[in-house]
C-alpha cells in the first residue's frame, strides 16, 4: 500500500477509536467519578501506553533514557498541560452543556493544535502547502461552529434548564481555555519527535511504532495532572472506599475499555502522522478530531440524541458536510 494511503487509513481508525471511547463515560454509575476516572486515566495514559511500547521496542526506557532532559520535561509539560484543558471541559459541561463546551474545544484544539507544530517548523510560512493548511484549518473551525450550533438548538427542545447567562458566559470563558491547553497534547506529541529519532536512527525501530515512544513521554505529564486530581477528589469527597460497593464490576470494565479506546486513538494517529512526515503533526491532528466529531455524532444518532429534532439535525449536516471537506483539503495539503 502507498505510504500516504496507509497513513490516511490509520487516521480514520484512530479517528473512530476517538469517536467511540466516550461511550464508556455513559457507563461511570454506581462508581464514584474520581474511582472510575483512575482506572481510565491510569489504563489510559499508563498501563497501556507502555505495554503497547514495550511490545514492538524491548528497549523502549533505554531510548527515552538517552533523550535530552529538556525535551522529555517539555514534552511531559505539554502533556500537563492538556491535563488541566480535560478537567476545565468537565467544568465548563457543568455551565454550559455539553454541546457548546464540546464544539468550542474541539475546534479550538484542533485549530490551535495544527498551526503551533506548524509555527515550530523552520520556514513553515514558505511551505507551499501553507495556505492549503490554513483553508482547511479555518474551514474546519467553521464546520465545527455549525456543530455546536446544532448541538445548542436540540439542547434547547430538549431541555428545561434554567442555567444563568453569567453562568454560560464563564462556561464559554472556561471551555476556551480547555480548548487552548488540549491542543497541547499534540504540541506535546511533536515536541518529542526527537525522542521517537532515537528510536528509529540508534535501534532500528520503524518510525510508526518508535512514535509510541513519543506518547509515553507526554502521557506521563498528562497523567500526572489527571491521576493527581482524582486523587483530591478522593481526598476531598473522603471516597476511599469507592471501589468497595457492590456491582462495580461493569463499571470497571467500561473504564478500562474507554481507556484502550483512548490511547488506540492516540498511538494508531501517531503511527499516521510519522508516516506522513514533518507536516504529519500539522495536518493529521486536525484530520483525526474532524473525523471523531463526525463519529461521536453518529453514536450519539444511533443512541436517539437527535430524535425529534429534524431542524438541528439539518444543520448538523450541514456542519459535518463542511467539516468533510476540511478534511480532504487537508489531506491534500500534506499530499
């Protein structure tokens, strides 16, 4: 298979294993959330991650060991970062829904996300394929926006809410800021390129799987911040006992599941991206959060979120029909 097709075919498998993971989180009850978010973020960002690493690099500690100090914390920061964007998403939900907070994050972090790799490359604006990225870049925002657009209009036929306009307004402030630091994860991604170098140019390893080298780096600052969280939530909501109550099993199980469905997303994209070459981060990132809006809205039509709103649900075709061509315009961007 063409190099570039075999890329493009890894992103929409990531994109539909980043689409679907949020099934899981429908399925938290009777856990508390901070137990079941432990076990996603730590099967998440951990567990999987390394054992994924470790299959196809036995030296995989070895590699990251001979990385520059400042590459892994700057990696690790990055990850961080995109750490604290995932738990103000869950406060801005908590004001303003989860329609306007999931469209405003999703194009900010894909946007955001695409150009700061691109920035970070030497002579990014003599790129011929600038202005190519950019169309699509900002095409895709617009498609996004027509989302939550639909997203806010089948809110309002189907809800009774009394929420505050002060109250939308900081939820609107908040899922900004989210949307900014979970671009991060992909600055994190591109920013240990060189770790994933060591990998291919001392070891041998093949530059798709010597990017999952590059994940465990960030996930690791990202884990930080998200098992450190549910940590105080167990501290402050003296929930110690959480994983002692009856019938959590299933619950469990969907948290593991949502957390191999999380980083499959991850480390099947990344695998794209280094087949795509330096504009991999630039323009698959953009392409694989496109791509999962679409599938997330599919699942959530199949589970009757958009039963008896044929209005919003017009012009959530129309969004996604703009976010398709986004997406092809940023696939030949890079082609």
């Amino acid at each position: 298979m063409d190099t570039y097709l075999l890329a493009i075919v890894l992103i929409l498998f990531a994109s539909f294993f980043q689409g679907t993971f949020g099934l899981g989180m429908k399925h938290i009850a009777p856990l508390k959330w901070e137990a079941w978010w432990l076990v996603h973020a730590f099967t998440a960002m951990i567990l999987f991650p390394i054992i994924w690493a470790l299959i196809v690099m036995p030296n995989l500690f070895e590699i990251i060991s001979k990385a520059d100090s400042s590459t892994l914390f700057l990696a690790a920061f990055y990850g961080f970062l995109w750490g604290i964007g995932g738990i103000l998403f869950g406060v801005s939900v908590e004001k303003t829904g989860i329609s306007i907070t999931y469209g405003i994050v999703m194009g900010l972090a894909a946007s955001v996300g695409s150009i700061i790799p691109l920035f970070q490359i030497e002579g990014a604006f003599d790129q011929p394929s600038f202005p190519i990225i950019m169309l699509g870049v900002a095409l895709l925002l617009v498609g996004v926006a027509i989302t939550a657009v639909a997203g806010v209009q089948r809110d309002k036929l189907h809800s009774n809410s009394t929420t505050t306009t002060k109250s939308i307004k900081i939820g609107v402030l908040i899922a900004v800021a989210s949307g900014v630091l979970s671009a991060f994860l992909n600055v994190g991604f591109s920013n240990a390129a060189p770790v994933a170098a060591i990998a291919v140019n001392n070891y041998g390893v093949g530059a798709q799987n010597a990017s999952l080298a590059s994940w465990v780096v960030v996930l690791l600052g990202a884990f930080v911040m998200n098992g450190g969280y549910a940590l105080y939530l167990f501290i402050k909501n003296k929930s110690w006992n959480a994983y002692s109550i009856p019938n959590k099993g299933k619950a469990l199980k969907w948290a593991i599941a949502a957390g191999i469905f999380w980083f499959a997303a991850l480390g099947v994209y990344g695998q794209g991206a280094a087949l795509m070459g330096n504009l991999g981060p630039v323009v698959g990132w953009p392409i694989l959060l496109g791509l999962a809006l679409i599938i997330s809205n599919i699942w959530g039509f199949r589970e009757g979120e958009w039963k008896n709103a044929n209005k919003p649900f017009k012009i959530l075709l129309t969004g996604l029909a703009v976010l398709i061509i986004a997406i092809c315009i940023l696939g030949y961007a890079n082609y």
